[in-house]
C-alpha cells in the first residue's frame, strides 16, 4: 500500500477509536474535521428521537457552523456539553420541538457561539451560564421563550456581547440578577413569567434598549409616562398588582390648575374663556388608567381619530368567537395608544388595506386592527351599517387552516375597522430573505452576528419547512377557489405575494389581504403561485415575468437543480430531498404557462403537491380540515 494511503487509513481510524485523540491532531489534520463535528453532534443527539444527521456535502471537510433543525419533532433531552466541542459553531435553532431536560451550562462555551434559539420546547430548570468558566462572549441573541425554566442565573456573564434577551413564557419567579450588566441589550422579552422584581432598579438601562415587554408579571415601581410612551403600553399590561403607569395627562392637569388661578386672578371674562379653551382641550385626552393605579387603560374622549377621520367612540365592535364581548372603538383606541404610531405595524409592500395596529384585548387576545381602505368582497361602500355587519359575518364564514381568518369588525359610520389574528412570525418575504436563521427575527440578530452568518449564509429554515409552507399555501388558494359553499363564485386573491402570506408560530402558512374584490382570474392567482413555488425554492425575491420566463427556460432544459438555493444544495445533493425540489420545480412550471387554460387549477396542484411528499403532506392535514369538508 502506498505510504500516503496508508497514513490517511491510520488517521481515520484513530478518528474513529478516539474523538479525543483526534480532536488534538485536528489542528494539524484538517482531512478529518467533519468526521470529528459528527460525532460530537452524534453524541448530542443521540438520546433525542426523529433526529438524522445530513449527509456531508462536497466539501467534506467543512466544520459545523449551524444547527438548524427547527420543528422537526425531536424529543427527549440533548446532551448540551458535547456542542461545546463544535470549535466553528454561530447558531443553533431547535425551536418548536418537544425537547426536555436542563441546558448544560459548558454548552455556552462554545468559542464563535452568536445566536441560540430553543424557543417553544419543554426545557426545564435553571438556565445557568456559571460553570467555573466563562461562556462565550460573542453570543448576541438568545430565545428561549416558551420552556418552563425556573430561574435564570449568571446572567451577567453574557454582557460582553448580548444584544437580544427573550425569556418570555416561561415559569420563571424572579427578575435575572446581572440584568443591570447587559448594557449592549437592546430587545428583552420578560412577558408572562408571573416574575417578581423592581421597576427600573431590575432591569437593564433603559436608554439602550428599542423593545421592551414586561407584562403579565409581579413587577412593583411606576413607569415614566416617556418610558411608556417608547415601548408602548403592552410592555406593561398586568405587570403587576403595585406596578403603575403614570398617566400622560397628570403632568398636564399641574399645569391646568397653574393656569387656572392665574385666569381667575386677571378678571372673570377672561377666566371664562380660557376655562371654555381648558374645556376643549380636556376632551382631547387619550388615556387613563381605569382605577388609577395602572391597571387596563381606558379611552375618555367621546371620539376616536383614525387617521384624519374623527369616529363616535362608543361605536361597538364585534368580536365573532366571543359574542359576550362587550368592547366599543374606545377600547380599541386604549389599546392601540389612540392609534398612535407605536402601536403601528410596518407597512408592507402588495397590501391593498390601510393602516394596521396591533393590540392586546381582553382574555389575552392578541389582533391586528385594520382601516379598511376601498371596497371588500360582498360589502358595498354604500351599505348601511346592517347590510355592511351581514357581508362582514359572511366573510368570517371562510375559515381553512390556510388562510388568515376575520375574527370581528367594527362599523363607525362610513369608516370600517377589521379584526385579525396577530402572527408574530411575520411574513413570509421577511422570514424567507431578510433572517439569517428561519425562526429568529432580524431584529434580534446583533451586527456582528449578522456579518459572521452572511459569510456562509443558512437558509431560512430548511427544505422540509419549505415544502409545507408551499403546500401550504396551495391548500389555502385552492379553498379560496371554491367560494362560498353552493355558491359556485370563486374568491380571487389577485395579489398573492410573499408579504401576503403570513406564518404561524408552526410555520404554517396564513394567506391574508384575500377580502378585496379583483378583476383577476382564478388562473392569475395559480400564475403568481407558480413564482411563489419558484421563489422558495430558489431563495431569490422579487420575481417577474422575464425572471419567470427564464426560469421556464432553465427547467424545460432540465437544468432545475441550478436553480435550487445555494444554502439548501449542499445538504440536499444525492438525496430524496434534491427530487422533491426538482418535482416542485416542475409544479412552478405548470402554474406559470403562458396560456392561462393550460395551468392547472389549484385543487389539481394540491394533488400534485401531496404526492411529491405523501408522508408529510398527510401529516400536515390538520383535524379542521377534516372537520371542514375540504380536501385541500
């Protein structure tokens, strides 16, 4: 044998026989270090169930930076001190799995660690980044929202580089200590924790951070009016039975009475008029607490502006799942800061709707308000408030698992207020080109940690998420399709985008801005799913009809791979997965013919979606289709 294979046979096999051992040579030995990642990411997981380790792409020797398995049904607990070996690792994303156990705190020694998401599994205990050793001082974003940890300790340890904080959701008893030490945080989630603690003395400096929630806790302490004003007025619903919020208008009133006096000294006339003034403007206030001790805000005015259009606020709302509700537009003027713009949603490029908010209601309703702009499907401008609730009821009869259902409305005289669901995931433009790991926000993602993961970019999410979101999507286009039940008059979308499709904490898709009557057609609509298709697959934006047209191109010469995203090839070559893109590919081309009679209807692409993936697509199916009559 020759001397050189003979010296890589022996390599392997000392990799083999010891990961220790081979670990020490590593520095030396380059050939084996995707062997070694291997086996220490085995060794993790190798009490988790559902988990396969990806095949090793063409380049063998490339080290583990990611762990992106988000959603993949793993359970039972990981064995967090072997990761610490992963020398190359940025992120870790195992959300929304049903992983238990503690987090070994020799895990966050992990050298180049910058983003950990492990949000929405059943991690318990302390969450502790004291182990005699100092954790990594390059992690920016950790979420771990959704667990049932009990304390979080050493926390101060991480403020070399922490940027984002969310402990949200969890069952933890007692605000951080350190947290007064992560002077680079600049978002903390603490919310519904029934967490105990002094407002601001427990917390981080205030003048660093952009996003704030505190709410549903045991917190004591007043809150500035400003510091209510930057983070708005969710970040402190029920945070605590002694916490308050000092109302805007209080400082106001100090300088009324001043006023007042002053007036009444200079002549009765005078002071008449400027009492009739000092009327005026008192009807302009916006909130105030209901018991004046901070507890939920309630709206004084007798009018609501919405944009420029002032509105009776006694005007009702209806929420359509929750008949007993009593609410008016006054409380959803309280619960939107008046409508004001830090309780405003980024606009979205494709909308056809107005202005958006999102709001808190009572039960723990989470929706998004919106002004209704221009006509909606089966209510007519001209409608009288009867006629126009009828229509409104009728469109909240459409109710698939896929589509983004209208929960209630509000008629003030001409204007109209619409009531959704809130999706914290967002849209699907947004998670698919703008977040570096599929589950976590953008916004929680440092600078730094932003530059470390462009230089070898993980797609947003993976194939298998891909695949359903598409799936997805069809599902919910092709009911819209089938109209009203017996009515035979289909419900055309004709705008479907990515910023029009929104995701659910399961990443299943929610196709939303559908209640606007169109003068597409049904093939239109198949025709922009096609580039939807293209579009997740590929991971390129903003796709037209020359971009269409050459896509064509490219899969009628059978040459589809080349157009799969570079961030799923590697893992994906020689495997089931590589086919099943290729075969969505060809679904895409379908859609996108040039002829709108040769494009297949949506139910017939939902056929041809299923059987790419016959496993997964009978898994997705949710008991509400069933329970709807719908195939799809």
């Amino acid at each position: 044998m020759p001397l050189h294979l003979a010296a890589c046979r022996l390599i392997l096999l000392l990799a083999a026989a010891s990961p220790a051992a081979a670990a020490e040579s590593n520095s030396n030995t380059s050939s084996n270090c995707t062997l070694l990642d291997a086996q220490f990411v085995r060794a993790a997981f190798l009490n988790v169930t559902n988990f396969t380790l990806p095949l090793p792409g063409r380049r063998t020797c490339r080290p583990v930076r990611r762990l992106p398995f988000p959603s993949r049904n793993l359970t039972g607990p990981v064995r967090w001190g072997e990761l610490r070996n992963l020398t190359s690792l940025l992120t870790v994303d195992l959300s929304g799995n049903s992983l238990d156990g503690t987090i070994d705190a020799s895990f966050w020694r992990a050298p180049l660690l910058r983003a950990v998401d492990v949000s929405r599994n059943r991690l318990a205990g302390a969450l502790r980044f004291d182990d005699g050793d100092d954790p990594s001082q390059r992690l920016a974003s950790l979420n771990v929202s959704g667990n049932q940890f009990t304390s979080v300790e050493s926390v101060a340890r991480l403020a070399g580089g922490l940027e984002v904080l969310d402990v949200s959701r969890n069952k933890i008893g007692r605000a951080p200590e350190g947290l007064g030490s992560l002077t680079r945080l600049q978002r903390l989630d603490l919310s519904r924790n029934n967490m105990s603690g002094r407002f601001p003395d427990d917390l981080p400096p205030l003048g660093g951070l952009v996003f704030l929630n505190i709410s549903y806790n045991n917190f004591s302490g007043v809150v500035p009016s400003d510091i209510a004003s930057k983070f708005g007025h969710d970040a402190f619903v029920q945070a605590g039975t002694t916490f308050q919020v000092e109302p805007s208008s209080r400082r106001r009133k100090k300088r009324k009475r001043v006023v007042m006096i002053a007036l009444i000294a200079a002549g009765a006339a005078a002071a008449v008029a400027a009492l009739a003034f000092l009327a005026a403007c008192g009807r302009r206030k916006r909130k105030k607490d209901k018991d004046g001790k901070g507890g939920a805000a309630v709206w004084e005015d007798e009018e609501v502006v919405v944009g420029a259009v002032k509105l009776a606020a006694a005007a009702p709302v209806v929420v359509l799942e929750r008949p007993l509700m009593e609410l008016t537009l006054a409380d959803l003027a309280a619960a939107t800061s008046g409508f004001g713009r830090e309780s405003q949603l980024a606009e979205t490029t494709g909308g056809r709707s107005g202005a958006a908010y999102r709001a808190v209601l009572p039960g723990d309703l989470h929706v998004v308000v919106r002004v209704v702009e221009g006509p909606v499907a089966g209510v007519r401008e001209d409608d009288d408030e009867a006629a126009a609730a009828a229509g409104f009821r009728e469109l909240a009869r459409l109710r698939h698992p896929n589509i983004l259902p209208l929960l209630g409305y509000c008629i003030a005289g001409k204007q109209k207020l619409l009531l959704f669901e809130y999706m914290e995931k967002g849209d699907l433009h947004r998670w698919l080109h703008e977040l570096p790991v599929g589950s976590m926000d953008t916004e929680d993602i440092g600078i730094d940690t932003m530059e470390a993961i462009d230089q070898d970019r993980k797609p947003a999410g993976d194939w298998p998420t891909r695949y359903r979101i598409i799936l997805g999507i069809a599902r919910g286009l092709a009911f819209l399709h089938q109209g009203w039940a017996g009515s035979g008059r289909p419900i055309v979308h004709g705008r479907l985008v990515p910023t029009n499709i929104l995701l659910d904490d399961d990443m299943e898709p929610r196709i939303s801005d559908f209640l606007h009557p169109s003068n597409e057609t049904p093939e239109s609509d198949v025709y922009r799913f096609g580039t939807l298709v293209f579009e997740l697959v590929s991971g390129q934006a903003r796709w037209n009809d020359t971009s269409t047209s050459w896509a064509r191109g490219v899969i009628r010469n059978r040459k589809g791979r080349n157009l799969v995203d570079d961030r799923l090839r590697d893992e994906t070559m020689g495997t089931e997965a590589e086919k099943e893109m290729a075969e969505c590919l060809q679904v895409g081309f379908l859609c996108t013919a040039s002829s709108p009679e040769k494009r297949p209807t949506m139910q017939q692409v939902v056929g041809l979606l299923k059987d790419i993936r016959p496993a997964a697509s009978a898994a997705g199916r949710r008991p509400h289709d069933a329970m709807m009559g719908h195939e799809s």
